[in-house]
C-alpha cells in the first residue's frame, strides 16, 4: 500500500556493532532484520534485545518508535504493527512502546515557568519560578517562598534555587576565632612534646611513650577539627563468595522484594526516576499488574535491569540521591545479614 519499512538507528538492538536494522508494516519483515533476529544471542528463548518487544496475546510484536503509539498489533509474530504519531505539544512517547495510546504531556502550573517543551518524544519539564522552591523529595503540590534573609549571627551559604530553600551558616570570621582559640593551645602542645622528646635524652622511656601517645592524638585533632563520621555516605556491597554470572543475577533479583518492601509507596515513583526508567515503562508496569502494586514495582525493577544492567550499589545509590537514607541502610544491612554481600567501604 506504499508504505515502506522503517530504519532502526544503529545500536537499537544489540549494539552497535550489528549495524542497522529494518522493521516493515503490515506483517512484513526485512530480510536484514531476519538476519539479526537469527543471530541475536538467546536467553530463555527470547533475544536479548527483549526490551524493543512487547506481548499481544499469544504473539511477541516489535514496539512503536518513541514519538508513536500502537495503533493497531501486528498479526505476525516479531513484525511491527501500525504506528501512529503522537501530538506534539500534547501526548508523547519516551521511547519504543507497545502502548495503544501516548501519554499526556505535563501542563506547568502557574507557580511553576517551562524548562523544556513537550514534544512527541519526550515530557515537559516544569520547575518554580524565581524566588521560590520545591524539595526535591516532596511532591510539589505548591512552590514555596525563599528566605530572603538569614536569621542574626549567621550568612548566606547557599542562595535559593528552584529545589532548595536559601541555606544559612554561622559568620565565617565568628567561626574562624573559635578554631583559631582551640587549635593554638593545641600546637604549643605539640611543640613541648616534641622538644621534651628529642632534646631532653635523659627522658624516662615510659615519660616519652606518654608524650608521643599526647602528640599523635593532638596531630589527629589538628589535622581534622570537627570531623565525624558522616552516615549519609553511601554503602558499597560485594558478594560475600566466589560464584558465576548466573548465582549471581539470582541473588540480586531476590534483593528486588528488599527495595519494594522498605521504599515508601509514595517515594516509588521518584526512586524510577532517578534510575530514569521512562514513563511509558512505568506506565506499561501498572498496565500489566492493576491488581497487584508489589508485582507492578518488581515488574518496573526488571524492566530497568533488562534496558541497564546494574547492580544492587547503582539502587542503593539512588535511594541517597534522592535522600531515602535509611530504607538505603536498612536494605544493606539485611543484605550483609543474609551472608550474600559483605560491606567493602
């Protein structure tokens, strides 16, 4: 009918080492994509390549480009179906899709000024307008007022921007003359110890060990004043033994119920975020579990291991990013509990 088959970019399959590939409409297939479904490595009797697929009853059909919805399924398994494009300004798609419909775009309230326009690829971006924020780990129902001054006795650390209120600290010159007080009497200190040991030899051997036990604890204090151990540091886990590839997927796959059970429901949709999981496969999770929220999370867990293989530090490390500090520490320990990782920082 005229229509001709559509140019995969390079890379989209498997890499791009495997050059381009060609999907066709209307149940046809091109002989170079055949090629590479042919050649595609095989897991479980699907190609790896899974991701740019997507189950329409009992037959696995390639997905729409990003920009498209699926307007009708192919008939023919591993074929495209009938793409239609979404409405730029209106609906979009991330990226490839077996949605029958795009999602609609983000409409910017009027606290909140247009960062990036929708497009049929790819949601609007919308953030406060100057002189107000939102937290990033809020929901930011309402953009809130900046603090325009600090309180009496402190200064401005950090000015207000769109994610984070003004930020205030004690006055430097007031915090450099209280250090400047403790740390004088401490390097005198250093300074007898050193001259009684070195010049004084009829020192006794027990006055000495004394004395520089004092100097190495004063050396410590002067080279770090104040300085904690700072809890927010992320965990970094290895596994525990010696095993392969495969026991190794299993046991971070079992680590999956860990991140659904101590992450807040309502941090969920954040924490896919910041693992930039796109919203046509957040959309596509709760699709295809409506009645079950745990096995939508553990669905939208997969679906991010199958586009970026990771590991349990890469969602770790998400939960600080988006500051859920304790459900981080909490997974780890059990992890390290368990006997399947040991803490190795």
């Amino acid at each position: 009918e005229g229509k001709s088959c559509i140019l995969l970019p390079r890379g989209a399959a498997n890499g791009p080492e495997r050059g381009e590939h060609w999907i066709c409409p209307h149940g046809q297939t091109h002989p170079l994509l055949l090629l590479h479904l042919l050649a595609a490595p095989i897991t479980n009797g699907l190609p790896l390549s899974s991701d740019l697929y997507y189950q329409e009853g009992n037959i696995r059909c390639l997905r729409c480009p990003a920009g498209t919805f699926v307007e009708k399924p192919c008939t023919k398994p591993d074929t495209i179906g009938e793409c239609s494009s979404c409405h730029t300004g209106s609906t979009y798609s991330e990226g490839p899709t077996g949605l029958d419909h795009c999602l609609t775009c983000l409409r910017c309230r009027d606290d909140q000024e247009e960062v990036r326009p929708c497009t049929a690829t790819q949601n609007a971006e919308c953030r406060c307008k100057k002189g107000t924020y939102c937290p990033i780990d809020h929901p930011c129902e309402v953009c809130l007022t900046c603090t325009e001054k600090c309180p009496p006795g402190q200064e401005l650390q950090f000015p207000c921007n769109s994610t984070s209120d003004s930020q205030c600290g004690p006055a430097e010159s007031g915090s450099w003359i209280v250090w400047l007080w403790l740390v004088l009497p401490l390097l005198l200190l250093v300074l007898i110890v050193v001259v009684l040991c070195k010049c004084r030899k009829q020192c006794k051997d027990d006055l000495c060990c004394v004395l520089s036990f004092l100097s190495s604890c004063v050396s410590k204090i002067t080279e770090n004043p104040g300085r904690e151990e700072n809890p927010l540091i992320p965990v970094q886990l290895a596994f525990a033994r010696e095993m392969d590839r495969e026991e190794q997927e299993t046991i971070f796959r079992q680590t999956w119920d860990l991140f659904v059970e101590h992450v807040p429901m309502e941090k969920w949709a954040q924490f896919m975020r910041s693992l930039r999981l796109s919203d046509n496969t957040v959309w596509e999770a709760k699709e295809n579990n409506r009645d079950n929220a745990r096995e939508q999370n553990i669905a939208m867990l997969r679906a991010w291991y199958q586009q970026n293989p990771g590991d349990v530090n890469d969602l770790l490390a998400s939960l600080h990013d988006i500051n859920l500090h304790t459900p981080a520490r909490t997974i780890a320990s059990i992890l390290v509990q368990k006997g399947d990782y040991v803490e190795i920082n």
